[in-house]
C-alpha cells in the first residue's frame, strides 16, 4: 500500500520539476524577446515554453523508467 504513495510523489517532483523549468523558460525568453525586439509575441512564448515543459517531462520520465529497469 505505501507503495503507490511514492510512485505519486516521484510523479508529482517530475511534473512540478518540469512546470518550473517551463516557468523559468517562459520567463527568460520574454525578457530576451523585449530586450531585442521590444516587441513580444505572447503566444509563441506560451507554446514554446508549454512544448519545453512537455518535452522535459518526457525526457526525465524515460530516464526514470530506464534507470528504475536497469535495477
């Protein structure tokens, strides 16, 4: 029974891992985009930073997934 408790937990530090570095992103390129342009495109930043959240999840949840097999 405790069992799935720490599957949720490992779950939620990834997703939250991965929203704030999404969040950080998301940040970081408004700020680069109004220092060169002065002009930002706030739907681009979105996605973008909505794809980088997902692809990041991705990518630690396979490691995760290897490294838990590999045991």
């Amino acid at each position: 029974m405790i069992e799935p408790k720490c599957k949720m937990i490992e779950v939620f530090v990834l997703v939250r891992k991965s929203i704030t570095f999404a969040l950080l992103f998301f940040v970081l390129i408004t700020a680069w985009k109004w220092i060169s342009n002065s002009e930002i495109h706030w739907l681009e930043n979105i996605g973008l930073s909505i794809a980088v959240a997902l692809v990041n999840l991705l990518v630690d949840w396979a490691m995760k997934t290897y490294e838990n097999k590999k045991e």
